[in-house]
C-alpha cells in the first residue's frame, strides 16, 4: 500500500499570489495520482488526476500538477490564488490495478486579501 | 438534484448507543465507499462496495458494520459507540472500483460521541 507526505500541513498566502502545494509518496512501479480539494463543510471534489501520459495535468480552475517519477512527487501549483481558494486539499495515490486510495494528511490553504 | 446524500448531517450521542448513517446516490455507480476523517483531517478509507459485494473491509473494529440494500445505498451501523468514533463520516461512490475512477463525496456526517 502507498503512503504519502504532504509536506505543509498550513499554507498562508495572500490573493493573486502563487502557491504550490508538495506531495510525495512510497515508490512503486507503477501509481495514479490525484489531488482533491474539501472546501469549508463540504465533501472532498477531484481537482485534477495523473494516470497516464503528459505528467503535467491541468485542472479547470488553474491548478497543475506535475508527475516526478524520479522524485515520487505531484505538486500542486496555481499560479495566482483567489479568495475563493481557501480550503483543504488533499493529495491521493493508488496502485495501479488497486481498488484503494490512500489521502495524504492535507494542507490548509489560506488565501488572504 | 445531490449526487451523494448522506443522513444525518450531525449526530450527537452517548456512549454505548447504537447508530445507523445512510447514504444514497443517484449517479447510476456501482461502487461505494466509507471514510472516516478524524479532528486532524486524517481521511481513511473503511470500507467498499461494487453493486452490493464488500471489497474492501479495512481494519476497522466489528463494531461498525456496512450494508448495502442495493447500488444506490450503502448504510453504516456503528454498536456500542465509543469516544474515538467520534469523527466525520464520508460516503462517496464511483463508477467503478478501480482506483482510476473519480470519487464523489457526500457533504458528510459529522458524528459526536460524548
């Protein structure tokens, strides 16, 4: 089973500024990636997957992430955050061919004005 | 219309009691899932469902124990609740059980056991 390490648990950042959210996760051969986002008092919505193909992958609202398979890692990046952004946003890798997906503990991020 | 409702909301109770959370979809999935989020927002999966069979069961006390009437719900019965259940519940469904598929979540049943 995958493991994975969001590295900032709180991310402040004032509106229109960029952010850039890390995962990382345990090796394996081959994985899916995700990252969801919870806003406040909600259920968690996809914002963007890795299976296969270009490793980087864009989301509808302006968010990218990228896939290093030599550094296990799918950072999450928007170049210019709006208030609306604020909430949590969970990283998630699977095992390809697994039924299960493991969440990462979540980072919080903040946008200020 | 929701895609994925879950009742109740919140669920306030003692220790000891018996409870019971539904939830239903209307997306036409075959799979459903429960999660438990615990105060640091830790998100776990517990269980799974693909049209009606258990396929995944986690390590989770047998205390808590699914059922699924039909594709369309999946219900969590919790016995004898104890203070570590308390947490937000998650429901969530997709088309199928591969991992590959989009989650959708329910709103969430926050569950406060006292």
């Amino acid at each position: 089973a995958q493991s994975v390490t969001q590295l900032d648990s709180q991310v402040p950042v004032f509106e229109e500024a960029p952010v850039e959210l890390r995962c990382n996760y345990s090796s394996s051969v081959s994985v899916y990636l995700f990252w969801y986002v919870q806003y406040p008092n909600q259920g968690l919505q996809l914002l963007l997957k890795y299976l296969s193909g270009s490793t980087l992958v864009e989301s509808i609202n302006g968010f990218e992430a990228e896939f290093n398979k030599s550094q296990t890692s799918f950072h999450l990046r928007k170049p210019s955050v709006h208030i609306s952004d604020t909430a949590e946003y969970f990283c998630a890798v699977s095992d390809q061919g697994d039924y299960k997906l493991s969440f990462g503990a979540g980072t919080t991020v903040t946008v200020r004005a | 219309d929701t895609a994925v409702s879950q009742t109740p909301k919140y669920l306030v109770t003692q220790m000891g009691n018996d409870k019971s959370i539904k939830c239903e979809q209307n997306l036409g999935h075959d799979t459903m899932y429960w999660y438990k989020q615990d105060s640091k927002k830790f998100l776990k999966i517990m269980f799974s469902y693909n049209n009606k069979e258990l396929i995944i069961n986690e390590t989770v006390p047998n205390r808590f124990s699914p059922k699924s009437p039909d594709k369309a719900h999946l219900n969590l019965h919790i016995n004898s609740l104890e203070l570590g259940d308390s947490a937000v519940y998650f429901c969530a469904s997709s088309e199928g059980p591969q991992s590959a598929n989009e989650q959708f979540f329910g709103p969430g049943t926050r569950l406060t056991v006292l």
